[in-house]
C-alpha cells in the first residue's frame, strides 16, 4: 500500500501565506505524479495544482501567479507555497499521488488538510 502524509494547513487572514507538504510511503516503484486537490461543501473537488516526476507542473487558473507547486523526488515529497491567500481558498486540501506499483500504476489520497482563510 501506499501512505500519504500530508502537513501545514490553517488559519491565516487574507493576503497570508501557507506552505503544504505530503510525503508518500510504502511499496511502490516510483511516484510518477503529484498534486493537490481542494473541496469544500456542496462543490465537486477540483484540481489546484499538480507536478509530474520530471517536474512538468499545472495549475488550476483561480491560483497561477499565487500557488508554487514543487517536489522532492528523492523524499517524495510534494510542496504547495501558497501566497496572497483569499478567503475563496479556504478548503480541505487533499494530496494525490500516482505511483507505480507491481501491476500497474495505482491512485492515492491523503486524508485532507483544512486551510482556512478569513477576510
């Protein structure tokens, strides 16, 4: 299986800065991709950020220019620098990882950190 761990949500005002960290561990080959997600009530999740193995990133547009996706291949570990928050940020962020495991390649989800934003 495979775990991921993930750390730094919170409150902050508007105009703040959070930076989120998730690290994968267990069996797997390698992680070929990672990225964060956000939900909040009543609204499917959606994509923030994402960061394949050789470091090709995306974006959703709401946070390009304000959110720096990064990750640590040999940690396996993926970092999200948010800056200039707002309070439409706030949600539960959830990790992603596609890794490579005997079989194929699988999908993970961490558990979700909540940000909060206030005005």
């Amino acid at each position: 299986q495979v775990q991921l761990m993930e750390s730094g949500g919170g409150l902050v005002q508007a105009g703040g800065s959070l930076r989120l960290s998730c690290t994968a561990s267990g069996s797997f080959f390698s992680i070929k991709a990672m990225g964060w997600y956000r939900q909040t009530p009543g609204k499917q999740r959606e994509l923030v950020a994402a960061v394949t193995k050789g470091g090709t990133t995306n974006y959703a547009d709401s946070v390009k220019g304000r959110f720096t996706i990064s990750r640590d291949n040999a940690k396996n570990t993926v970092y999200l620098q948010m800056n200039s928050l707002k309070p439409e940020d706030t949600a539960v962020y959830s990790c992603n990882a596609l890794a490579v495991r005997a079989g194929g390649d699988y999908t993970y989800w961490g558990r979700g950190t909540q940000v909060t934003v206030s005005s």
